[in-house]
C-alpha cells in the first residue's frame, strides 16, 4: 500500500447542490473551485475551497442511483472522505477488507476509487490521485 498524501475532501451528500450553496457558499463563505458533472455514478460534484482541503458536494442525478438511495436512507450529511495517493488502485486494494475490485470513476481528470467493503467508522473511503500542486495549496487570508 502506498502512504495516504493528503486529506484531499470530505464530501457530503445533498439533495441540490443550489440548496447547499446557500450554506457552504453563502453563509461560510467558501468558493466553489471546480464543479461538474460524471456519468458514472451520475453525479454532480461541486468543489468548494476550504484552504488545505475541499469540502466537496454530491449530487445524484439519477433517482434510481445508489447515492439517491443512500440519501432516502440517511438524509443529507457527511458521505465520505478522499485521501490523495500516489497509486490509487494499489492503496485501495491495500485497504480493502474483503480484497474486493475497485471501481474507479474520474473526476477532475484524476482517476478516484472508493475502498471495496470498508466502513471506516461508519464512513466510506475513497482514494485520488495526488497532484504535486495540491500540496502547495494555501488558506485565503
């Protein structure tokens, strides 16, 4: 397994990314640094800028996804949290309780992959790739 690099997000699921601005945006005042839309999952993320990490927002754009029932169930909140690593697929699978394959999906042009079967303390664990330029990244003053 390689070394965990960097908490690189926390992500929290919501029902509408506009509804969740308000918050995040409007009321902490954090910048949205990137946002966009994958296929699979269908999903839109919404990257806002919390100065050594991000906190990023999921949206499921199909009624029928996982992350739809997985809200059902749950109700808005915290859903997982990504690590930054130099090999995705090699980390996860050194994390994975149960050896299980990694389904990988992309998202901000780097490969991502949650870990197969581990719940971390009730919370989902997810790997990206890490970029040299992240770890550079400063708080707004």
């Amino acid at each position: 397994m390689t070394p965990l690099r960097r908490l690189d997000h926390v992500a929290i699921a919501v029902r509408a990314t506009d509804e969740a601005l308000k918050y995040f945006s409007g009321k902490l005042g954090l910048e949205v640094s990137h946002s966009e839309e994958i296929a699979s999952p269908h999903v839109r993320l919404t990257y806002l800028d919390a100065g050594n990490t991000y906190i990023q927002l999921v949206e499921p754009l199909d009624s029928e996804a996982e992350l739809s029932q997985w809200l059902a169930e749950n109700g808005e909140g915290l859903h997982h949290i990504c690590f930054a690593v130099d090999d995705v697929l090699a980390t996860v699978r050194g994390l994975s309780l149960d050896g299980g394959s990694p389904s990988t999906a992309t998202a901000r042009g780097r490969m991502a992959a949650f870990v197969p079967g581990l719940r971390m303390h009730g919370v989902m664990v997810e790997c990206t790739e890490f970029r040299e330029e992240d770890e550079f990244r400063t708080a707004r003053a």
